[in-house]
C-alpha cells in the first residue's frame, strides 16, 4: 500500500533491499535525505537499513521530546504508532503501517521538511 497525504508518502516494502531501492528512487526524484525515513519492527533491522540507505530513523526532531520520552515506556508497536503520526499520518494509517511492520516489512517515508 501507498500513501500520500499533502504532506508524506509511504510506501511499505517486503524487505530491506526494496527500502533501499525505494529509498534512492524517491531521492532521484528530488528528496533530500532529511525527508526520508525508514521504520522497521527491529530497531537493528531499522538502523542497518537507514545507514545502507542514507537516509534517516524518527528521532527527536519529528517526535519532540515529550514523544521520545514517552516512547521508552511504550512497547515497541506503541512507539512505532508515534513515530509514524509524527509523520503525519492519522492513528488508522498509523495502525495498517505498524501491523505490515509485525510481518517483518519495511516502511519508508519520504516527508517534506519544508513548506
């Protein structure tokens, strides 16, 4: 599934080398690395990836701070629902994304930093 909102798209992938893939495709198309991410059930899986594809994990900037606090007292599903609202997506995307993410597939997301 694809989906583009006015201000993000995502797009889930099977594995680690469709992130990729998808990753330097959206950054042909004028995406800077500050406006992809990739989100992984595994937080190693998500780090190796993000890194193979120069791009980035949601952190802070996204989150805030009360968000990144919170998430370490959330579970892993829990934390990965914020990360993908503070995207931009509503809890019904963020809901389809984080059950994809329990079957072992990648998200990628590309979101404008700017206006």
């Amino acid at each position: 599934m694809d989906s583009v909102g006015a201000h993000a798209y995502a797009k889930v992938l099977e594995n680690g080398v469709q992130a990729i893939e998808e990753v330097n495709r959206l950054r042909d198309s004028g995406y800077m690395k500050e406006d992809l991410y990739v989100i992984s059930h595994d937080r190693d899986r998500e780090e190796r990836i993000a890194e193979a594809a120069d791009s980035n994990e949601v952190g802070l900037s996204e989150e805030g701070l009360f968000g990144t606090l919170a998430n370490m007292f959330r579970s892993r599903g829990d934390e990965l629902r914020s990360k993908i609202t503070s995207l931009g997506f509503s809890e019904a995307e963020a809901d389809f994304f984080e059950r994809e993410l329990d079957l072992g597939k990648v998200l990628v997301v590309a979101k404008k930093t700017s206006a």
